[in-house]
C-alpha cells in the first residue's frame, strides 16, 4: 500500500507503515485439527478475494482427496452469494461446501484451529489479517501471490505461495502441503511464531 501511495505521487516521507496487531478471543481453545482435510476461506464473498476460485479448487482437488471440505466464512452480497452457492451445485461440489456466513470472533478462531489449511485466492489485499490469525492457532496458509499476502506469508516457512494465481495451482500447493506431514509440522510452528510479531502493544510502541 505504501509502494502505491508512493506511485500514486505521496511523498515517501509523508506515508508510514504502523505494525499491524491481531485480537485474540479471552476464551481461545486450540482444538486439535479435523481427521478430515480441512480447507477455509474467511473473508468478504467478492470476486476480488478469490471465491470463485476457491470453489474451483475444490473440483479439481477432490479427486485427490474426496473427502476434503471447505468452509466459507463471511458475508456477501445476498445475489453473489446465492450464485456461488449455485456454482458449488453446479461443478458437483456443494456436499463438501459449507457456507457459514458471519460468525463471531471466538467462532472464527475455533475453525481456524481445527481446520488443516487457510486459503486466501485474493488478487490484492493490503494485509493478510486472516493470515496471522490462522498462524495464531497453528494454521498455515496457501495463498496467491499478490501484493499484501506475500508479505505475510513467508514462502516455505510460514505458509506457501502459488506461482501461478489459478485454481489447479492452489490446488496443487494444497495438495503438497496435505501430503507432506514434515512440510506441514514445520510451516505450522513457524506459522505460529511468526504471528507473535503481530502485537498491538508494539503497534502502539511504534
């Protein structure tokens, strides 16, 4: 966001990057993870943040693992959200879709702990939030390679980055991780230690 600011004709001067915090529920549990892959999505249901594509994935990853689930948590416009819901019936995936609209924040972190991966198919984000709260409880992320998710996430050390930003792509990197315990184990811990640096204390120290 600072690099566009800075195109934009801000000053460099003029524009400061303030560390992000993350909050955290007093009554977090870390629940141990589905036996089933487990894959969700958090985030506004909008063609920029990748959904779409999501579904896609599911396709086309089925076929390795025919009893993974996505989750799909946020909220969208009422129309869009009733075509993805059309979609995932129509590609034959609607079984292993769960639409959960919104849900509280303790919710939230109860799923991310006990799903398997985070997935964020976005084009542009200006920062990862979900990211780091699923690195929090110990969730890695597979994400498109755009600009705000690749600063978080760290490249096979906290998570994995698809090259090429296409569902058969996520699928692909999902894939690897799914199947590559060691790989999974290490992004996993990593994930969680990275997500210490995001402290509202420091934000407020900065």
């Amino acid at each position: 966001s600072k690099k566009e600011l800075i195109k934009m004709g801000v000053e460099r001067k003029n524009a400061m990057v303030v560390p992000m915090g993350i909050t955290i529920p007093d009554t977090l549990i870390n629940y141990r993870k589905e036996k089933h892959p487990t894959i969700i999505f958090v985030g506004r249901l909008s063609k920029a943040k990748g959904i779409e594509d999501a579904i896609h994935m599911i396709k086309i990853i089925a076929k390795t693992f025919p009893n993974i689930v996505l989750r799909v948590v946020g909220r969208g416009d009422d129309k869009y959200t009733k075509y993805l819901i059309f979609l995932s019936k129509k590609l034959g995936v609607s079984d292993r879709i769960k639409f959960y609209g919104y849900i509280s924040e303790k919710e939230k972190f109860n799923m991310l702990s006990t799903s398997h991966i985070l997935i964020s198919p976005s084009m542009k984000e200006g920062f990862g939030l979900t990211i780091a709260e699923a690195g929090f409880v110990g969730t890695p992320s597979v994400v498109y390679n755009s600009s705000g998710l690749s600063e978080v996430v760290e490249d096979r050390k906290t998570g994995l980055i698809c090259k090429n930003n296409t569902p058969s792509d996520l699928a692909k990197h999902i894939t690897i991780l799914l199947r590559n315990k060691t790989l999974y184990d290490k992004l996993s811990s990593a994930a969680k230690e990275k997500s210490k640096q995001y402290d509202w204390n420091k934000t407020a120290d900065f």
